[in-house]
C-alpha cells in the first residue's frame, strides 16, 4: 500500500490537494494511506521552498501547485 503525504501548513490549497488526491486514489480503486504533515520542520526535510506539495513513499512527487485528480492519478500510476 503506498503512503500518500500532504505537505502544507493546512490552507486552502492544502485541503483542495488532499481532496483531489483522495478522489484520484477513488477514481483508481487504489488504497493508499494519506497522511497531512503540517509541521514545518517536517515539511523542511522534504526540501521545499513552496507548498502544497505531494510526496508518495517518501518521494516528492509535486510541489507548490494544487494538481487535479486526473493529474494525480497519472503520478500514481507510475
């Protein structure tokens, strides 16, 4: 199963990520543990400059922009 991270301090954007993330994982029929990690020093360690970003297993997939669904389930399907 993979682990889905949400990186952001909890905005909007953030929230808009998480949601298009969880129906791209639907629109698959895919089960993935989605986690939201708001801690700065947490976030810090990924190296990001700018957020939301996703990261999937621990790699940085995407950052600073709000992906769709659609887009999201392409990375997921790699």
């Amino acid at each position: 199963m993979k682990k889905i991270a949400i990186l952001g301090p909890g905005c909007a954007n953030c929230k808009k990520l998480e949601a298009n993330t969880r129906e791209a994982l639907a629109s698959l029929g895919m089960e993935a543990e989605v986690v939201k990690i708001t801690d700065m020093n947490e976030i810090a360690e990924f190296g990001l400059v700018r957020t939301p970003a996703i990261a999937v297993d621990g790699q940085l997939v995407s950052n600073g922009k709000v992906l769709e669904a659609d887009k999201i389930a392409a990375l997921l399907q790699k």
